[in-house]
C-alpha cells in the first residue's frame, strides 16, 4: 500500500447479497473527524458480524468497513489534547457501524470517541479487552453500585464462553466473587475454570422452560449474555433485592416474565450500553480493566488473526462456535 491507501475489509452489497474481500482504500475518502489514527489491532465481536453480514439494524450504508474496536496511534489531529503519535484506542460510538471501523489500516473519528491506551497496556492487551471487556466492566460496575459483594453469594454469567462472558468471568474472579460460568460448548469447561469460574454448568441447568412466575432463590447477581429465555430463567432465580445486567441478544431479543421478581423480590434489571457510554464511566470501567480487575495472562483467552483470515472467523462467531477473543492484527 502507498501512503495514501490502506488495507481494509470491504462489505458489499449488490442484488445477490453481501459479500466482503480485502481492498485497496483511500485516506482521503474517510469521513471528516478530528484524529486520523493508524490502526495496530482490533478484535472481532458478535457486533461486527452482523455488520459484515448486512444486518440493517447495525450498519445501513454499504460499502463499509466494520470493526467496532481499534487500537493504533495518531498520524493527525487538530485537537491539542490529542498529539500526533500517541496511543489510543476507540471502541463504540459510531465506529464500525456506519463509521469506517476497525477492520481496516486506518479510521478517522470525532477527538471525543478517542481515549488514551491506558498506563502499562499496549494496543494489543487493549484489543483483548475491547467492547467485550469494557461491556463486562460495566456490568460489573453497575452491580458493584447496585450493592452487590463478593460475600452475597454465587453470580451467574450467561453466554460465559463468548466474549463479553468470559470476560465477565475472569474480572469477577479477579474481583474475589464465587462465578458460576453458563455456557453451550462443552469444550469450555477448562477454559472458563482456568479464567476463575468456581463452577461451569451446561445453559440447560440455566433455561427454565416450566413457565414459573419465580424460582428458587440463587443468584446474588447476574451478568446475562444472551436475552432470551435464559435471561427470563436468571431473573426468576435471583435472589431477594439482587440485580441482573442484560447487554445480549445471542439467544432472543424477546423476554418473556411476569411482574413477580420485581415486585415480590425487588429484582433490578439494568441495561448495559457500551457503545454510548458516557466518558466518565467508560474512563472508570479502563481504570478497572488496567488495574485490580486486570486479568492474569489475557493471551490465554484469545487468538490473534491477520485482516486476510477474519472472513472465516466472522463466520464462526455467527455459527456460535467462537470460544474467547479474536484480536485482529493489522500490522503490515
């Protein structure tokens, strides 16, 4: 690639669907933005896929280049607080979505998506973490402001082999908290113990189908995953004033429960958003993620791909098949 081009994935659509390749792009055809910043790594997320997909939910304007996630270093910027060659990274807001996005060499993006990599992290650690670390740290922090404690018992995460849940795993173990880690591949089970689970159980033991207004008391907290029946199983099964976070739709974006958890046992429900999140919560969340909730050896629950090999991993994470993080490098 010359100075003016880059390498990014292409998503395009025409009369028979989408299909996506790696091209050849311009600089200068980015859209307007305060910092034009040069992509190390980026990872992949359920998000992306449907981008790549064509999910008009996600993205309405094609060609695009997804990548809700980057990580790299400044080339411009006509912010002073931001300078030319330092470390940043971007995760939500537009990007990725109708926004160029991490899945290609370079993005150029409004100064007030961008944040510092934070102290003692590089481009790449950050990228492990990414939207699903940053997701997961929220949720955490919301149940922590909730009241929850490690000593209030067993918190359940939903969906715990992807990549918001095993995140979720590794900063509550790290957090002190008893994890009891829900997933659908039996091929996880070390993977989620390794990360702290105190135990893993098969979704089925978590995806009540007998319709009862309330089940026995058990979760202290709950961090869900994937929506669905298994998130109206978990609210029914929390415990008297606990608190359940949603952020996932893997399963269904419908919920199906009566009044009774939230009337007769003052169960919260508290949505996650980390796309929009105030900066505030988002520099917090990074603070944690870098420091007491900062996972030990995060390579362990990730792979590394080139931008040529993210095609069969989208793939992959549609087939629910993904165990972990895919990171992205976008190095030359």
């Amino acid at each position: 690639m010359s100075a003016d081009t880059y390498k990014a994935m292409l998503v395009e659509q025409s009369a028979g669907g989408f299909t996506r390749r790696i091209a050849a792009r311009a600089v200068e055809d980015l859209p307007p933005g305060e910092v034009l910043v040069r992509v190390r790594y980026s990872s992949l997320n359920y998000k992306d896929a449907l981008s790549a997909t064509g999910h008009p939910g996600i993205t309405r304007r094609y060609p695009h280049t997804p990548g809700i996630d980057a990580a790299g270093t400044v080339v411009a910027s006509s912010v002073g607080v931001i300078g030319v060659g330092d470390t940043v990274m971007i995760s939500g807001f537009d990007l990725g979505m109708n926004t160029p996005g991490g899945f290609g060499q370079y993005i150029r993006v409004p100064a007030a998506w961008v944040l510092p990599v934070p102290q003692g992290m590089t481009p790449r650690e950050c990228m492990i973490y990414g939207t699903a670390g940053l997701t997961a740290a929220l949720s955490l922090l919301r149940l922590e402001d909730h009241g929850l404690k490690p000593q209030d018992g067993e918190v359940l995460v939903t969906g715990a082999s992807g990549g918001v849940g095993c995140m979720a795993v590794g900063i509550l173990a790290r957090a002190g908290y008893s994890v009891v880690a829900a997933s659908g591949k039996d091929e996880a089970k070390v993977f989620l113990e390794n990360l702290g689970a105190s135990s893993v159980v098969k979704r089925g033991e978590v995806d009540d189908t007998s319709r009862k207004a309330l089940l026995k008391e058990r979760w202290a907290g709950v961090i869900d995953c994937v929506g669905g029946n298994i998130l109206s199983s978990a609210i029914r099964a929390t415990r008297y004033g606990g608190a359940v976070t949603c952020c996932g739709l893997v399963a269904s974006a419908e919920l199906a429960l009566t009044v009774y958890p939230f009337i007769l046992r003052g169960v919260s429900l508290i949505g996650i958003d980390s796309a929009a999140c105030p900066a505030q919560m988002r520099t917090l969340a990074w603070s944690r993620l870098a420091g007491p909730w900062r996972l030990q050896r995060p390579e362990r629950i990730m792979r590394e791909v080139r931008l040529e090999d993210l095609d069969a991993e989208i793939d992959r994470i549609l087939g629910g098949r993904q165990l972990g993080r895919v990171v992205v490098n976008l190095e030359d």
